[in-house]
C-alpha cells in the first residue's frame, strides 16, 4: 500500500488542562494516485490528521508511512493546500508559483517555464503579471494550487480548499481539479465538511465520528466506466453518508447547547450542499 496511516492516536491540553483526545486508533490504507475525502462533524481531527500526514503535527501513537518510510518530518513529497490561498501579496502571479522553485535553487528561467506550463493547466497564464489583490478569491485558490502542483508532490494535501468560494466558483474548480489529478496522476487527501462536495470527487469518502475521531465507515463511490458519478448514484451516497452522521451530528449539538438542546430527526435541515459545517 502506498500511504499507510497506521494507529494514529492524538491528544491536546483542553482548557480545563486535561488532555482531549482528537484521534482515536485511525488506520488508513491508500492506493497511490487515489482520491480520498474525509467528512465529519467539526472537531473530529479530520484536519489533524492531514496535518499529520504533511509532517507538521507530531502524533503521540502510531505512524504515517509513505512507500513503506515512516514520515517524521515535512517534505516535497506532500505539499498542503489550506483554506485560505496564503499568497504573497508583494509578489506577482508568476513569482509566487516560482518562490518554492527558486528557494530549491532551480534556475529561474526554468522554473518559470514549468511554472507557467501549471498555470495554463489551471487557466490562469494571462493572468502571470497579476498581484494577489487583483484576483478573485477563486482565482487566488488556483494560484495555491499551482503553486503546489509546480513542486511535484506525489501526495496533495488539501484542507477544505473551497470552503470559502460561493458555490458556482467552487464547481469550476471541482472540475479543474478533477482534470489536474486525472493529468497528474497524484494522490489527493482532501479533507472537507460539504458531503456533496466529497461524493463528486472523490473514489473513496472515509466517514468521521466526532470527537474523539474515529472512521465511522469507508464509502467507495460507484462510477460509471469512464469515471463519472451519475447524478442518482450522488444524491444516494449523498443521502447515506448524512445518515451516518445523523448520530454524530447529534452528538456536537447536544455538546455545543447542553441543557438548551432540544433535537428530531426530521428537524436536521439537509441543505443541497450537504455542507455539515452549516449545521454545527
């Protein structure tokens, strides 16, 4: 297996200065150039654990294992894309996508042609001369991702990269990263809250209980020959994945309200994105 996630345990000081324990005995196994979202309530450690994986967070048990070599520190091989592009805005386009180039000593016509190669994939080579204030927020976030894809990392590591994006540049985007990875052929670990969002892109949905986070199940998303999810087949994963996190859901509320809350199942409104982040 590819990317082995084998017992990982994680725990914080809480406020009370007690430990809380985020991650509970999770074990993953993936297959290189895979697509796997993780979905859950908030707080369940979905974001810890890609953070772990990158090498920027330290487990307290287990390990993370890429090509049988236990992961200990960041490297090139895993880059991250956060929620927020995080883009220097003193630099141009062009020289953001380079900076990682340039500071691994590549000379720079060379890293400019390969980056320029990456922003055509992501429809954004007229825009090379550009700052970050003069992009749209969607346009910022394929900057981000260019500026990932440009180091050749074998494993994206992408944490609720849309979540701030109304809801038409999100499907845009849905669509270039679907043709990037369908290019590349690089693993993607994709960490959202939007069920639909999961369902459309990914091969396999790993389900999160809340805290401590625990795989509730390992959904593989049916598809068509060619790789397409029918629209049936969306609304049907769609609909299951939020009724194994009815029960969880349950759980933040009853945890968030105390003695305020009062709670039926017909009342959990399922809005079209099966975003849980706008329940909890």
């Amino acid at each position: 297996m590819y990317l082995s996630i084998d017992g990982i345990q994680k725990s914080f000081i809480g406020e009370n200065k007690q430990p809380v324990t985020v991650l509970d005995n999770i074990n993953i196994e993936i297959d290189k150039g895979s697509f796997v979202s993780i979905v859950g309530p908030s707080g369940c450690g979905k974001s810890t654990l890609l953070y772990i994986i990158a090498g920027l967070e330290k487990a307290d048990q287990g390990s993370i294992r890429i090509s049988g070599k236990v992961v200990k520190n960041p490297g090139p091989d895993r880059v991250v894309v956060f929620q927020e592009a995080g883009l220097f805005p003193w630099l141009t386009v062009l020289e953001n996508v380079t900076y990682g180039l340039l500071i691994k000593k590549i000379p720079k016509k060379k890293a400019e042609a390969k980056a320029i190669d990456i922003l055509k994939m992501v429809h954004l080579s007229n825009y090379i001369n550009s700052y970050p204030h003069q992009l749209s927020g969607g346009m910022k976030q394929r900057v981000s991702i260019a500026r990932a894809l440009v180091m050749e990392p074998d494993i994206l590591l992408m944490d609720e990269p849309f979540s701030a994006l109304d809801e038409q540049t999100r499907m845009v985007l849905h669509k270039e990263l679907m043709d990037i990875w369908k290019k590349t052929k690089v693993t993607i670990f994709f960490v959202t809250h939007n069920i639909r969002e999961a369902v459309l892109l990914s091969e396999t949905v790993i389900v999160f209980a809340t805290r401590p986070g625990k795989i509730k199940e390992v959904i593989v998303v049916p598809t068509t020959g060619d790789g397409i999810t029918t629209d049936s087949v969306t609304l049907h994963t769609e609909q299951r994945i939020l009724a194994i996190l009815e029960e969880e859901i349950e759980k933040v509320l009853k945890e968030e309200m105390g003695d305020d809350y009062s709670f039926k199942t017909n009342h959990l409104h399922r809005n079209d994105s099966g975003d849980l982040g706008s329940h909890i």
